[in-house]
C-alpha cells in the first residue's frame, strides 16, 4: 500500500469516526449554539490536540496495554463518566445567551485544556484511535510515515468535522431565537450527553 493510498482510506475511516454524533460532537454542537465559532475554537482545537495525543500513543501501544489493564480501563471509564455528568449538567442548565448577557455572565464553553483531557476519558475516542491504529499500521511503509500519516489525516480530517458541528450549532442557535427554544434544545443536548454515560460504564441495558 502506498502513502496516498493510506492516507485515502485513514480520511474515510476518520470521516465515519469523527464526524458522526458522540459526546465531542453533542458539545461542540451546543458550544456553537450557545458562545459562537469564534468562542468554541479553543474547544475544537482541544479535542484535536487530545485526539492526536491518544491516537500518537495508541500507535506506539499504550492504547492497547491499558486496555489489557480491567482495572485502569475501570478507573477511566468513572472518572469519564463523572466528567460527562458534569458536562451535561452544564449543558443542560446553561442560560441563553439574552439572559447571561443581562446578568453579566458571558458564561465559557470547554477550555483547550479540558477538551484535551476529556479524550483520554472518551470512551469513543479510545475506540476510534485502538481502530486506526490497528488496522492501518503498515510496517512495509516504514512505522515513522505511516504513524504521521495516520495522525496528520485523521486529526485534519476531524478538524472539518468539528468546524462543521459547531456551524451546526450555530444554526439551530439561529433558529431557537428565542429563550424558551434554546433552552429546551439546551436541556435535550445535556440529556443525550448523560445518556451516552451508559456506553462509558458498558452497562448491560434493560431491553
């Protein structure tokens, strides 16, 4: 396999990966309908940098020792879904941006740093990298070019995604102009954020 070819079929696969809905995606969609583009970039920019990182490391097969470990695999998934509950909270309760601006409270989405640290608790971040990193390793191409083809493709390609989710937010935001409106869609991203708490925990579902 060549490089060009590995990096067309890394850009598919991140393109299933990352642009489709999960916790990132949920937060960004709301960061976008709540403080605008600009605002969310240090959120967006975290979660590549995060992404990267785990993605840097599964390559060189810490991903899969952890995995190997029950009890640290554990360990991350509470505190991930402690996190998530956290966020939803925040989600859910965020006032709009009409009330925050009467009160003087411009609020904040995720910092650099939080969205950073949030992938190492992401369940389907650390699903997605053990993926990637498993399937399109080629050691014929050399492990240096295929692991920067691997992370430079796909943290690009989830850098579209997102741009795109956030643009997504930023319309429904739009269109939820009112307090009522953005409330409710803002108590709706909160609950399927906590929802998605059951696949962090790999609860066994009661249907």
């Amino acid at each position: 396999m060549a490089l060009a070819d590995l990096a067309l079929a890394v850009f598919a696969f991140s393109v299933a990966a990352s642009w489709t809905p999960g916790p990132n995606t949920m937060m960004l969609a709301a960061s976008g309908a709540n403080f605008g583009f600009r605002r969310s970039l240090p959120h967006q920019f975290g979660i590549l940098l995060g992404v990267g990182a785990l993605l840097s490391l599964s390559l060189a097969g810490v991903g899969a020792a952890i995995e190997a470990r029950p009890d640290l695999r554990l360990a991350l998934q509470l505190a991930g879904a402690a996190w998530l509950l956290w966020l939803a909270w925040r989600i859910a309760t965020a006032a709009p941006a009409w009330d925050r601006a009467e009160k003087g409270d411009q609020g904040r989405p995720l910092t650099l740093v939080e969205a950073a640290g949030f992938q190492f608790m992401n369940p389907k971040a650390w699903a997605v990298t053990l993926g990637a990193a498993s399937t399109f390793i080629d050691p014929g191409l050399g492990a240096e070019a295929t692991g920067a083809t691997i992370v430079l493709v796909f943290v690009g390609t989830a850098a579209i995604g997102c741009g795109l989710w956030v643009l997504f937010g930023i319309g429904i935001g739009q269109l939820l102009h009112s307090r009522r409106r953005l409330r409710i869609f803002n108590m709706t991203m909160g609950a399927l954020l906590a929802v998605s708490v059951l696949l962090i925990l790999d609860l066994p579902l009661p249907w």
